[in-house]
C-alpha cells in the first residue's frame, strides 16, 4: 500500500473516530435527557459503558467502511450515503418494531431511546464524507 492510500485510510478512520467522540457525548446527552423526562430506569443494555464503547467502535468501523467505498467506487461518497441512509431507515424501523418487555411502558420507554441513539448514529455517519472533504476540518483537527 502506497502512502497516498494510507493517508486515505489514515483520515477516513480519524474522521470515523472523531465523528465517534462527538456522537458519544451526543448519546450520553440524549440518554441523560430522555431517561430524566420519560422516568425510563432499566439501563441493562444501553448504558454509559456500553455507550462509550459501542459508539466510537462503531463510528470507527465506519470510518473504516468508508474507506472501502471509496477503494471501490470513484463514486464512494455517494455509494456510501446512500448505503448508510438506507441502514439507519432499517434499523430505525426494526427499532421502532422491537419488543423488549411485556411492560408497554418499558417497551415504549426501551424503544424511544433505541431508536434515538439509532438516528443519532446514521445522520452523524452520513456526514461523516462532508467532514472528510473539509480541508479546515483536516488540516486543524487531523
């Protein structure tokens, strides 16, 4: 691998984990608010830990995916945003559709959190090629 196509990847992942770090402070906001205004207490899956590590993982395979895209296609970013916006809208929807408890409260409470932390994550990763193209974004950040 040439240099060219190590700096590619080394700023499509820097740009997912950074994307990541923000997102993460995002749904730990989101999750503080939400729980404080619907009185949702069960945290056994979504939680800080899980919070914190599944978000910058995850943003960070992204930015890893990205890359991919862009090896592949000389249209990658457009590929790319067209392929994250159709999974969030399945996983938003799986998500809206997901029993959790036999409790309609909880259930509705588990879901409304789940599907926020879900949108979160898709819009901040369809962005994720308007960061990588910044060139202040580059040159400040990375």
């Amino acid at each position: 691998m040439n240099n060219e196509h190590q700096s590619i990847f080394f700023k499509a992942m820097m740009t997912g984990l950074f994307v990541g770090i923000i997102d993460t402070l995002i749904c730990l906001t989101y999750n503080i608010g939400y729980r404080s205004l619907t009185g949702y207490a069960p945290s056994s899956i979504i939680n800080v830990s899980s919070l914190i590590f599944a978000v910058n993982l995850i943003l960070l395979l992204v930015g890893i995916a990205y890359y991919a895209f862009l090896r592949v296609s000389g249209k990658g970013d457009v590929l790319y945003m067209v392929a994250i916006l159709l999974l969030t809208a399945f996983l938003t929807w799986k998500s809206v559709e997901l029993v959790r408890f036999n409790d309609y409260r909880l259930d509705n409470g588990f879901r409304g959190l789940l599907t926020g932390i879900v949108l979160i994550l898709g819009i901040s990763a369809a962005c994720l090629p308007f960061l990588y193209r910044n060139k202040k974004f580059l040159e400040h950040i990375i």
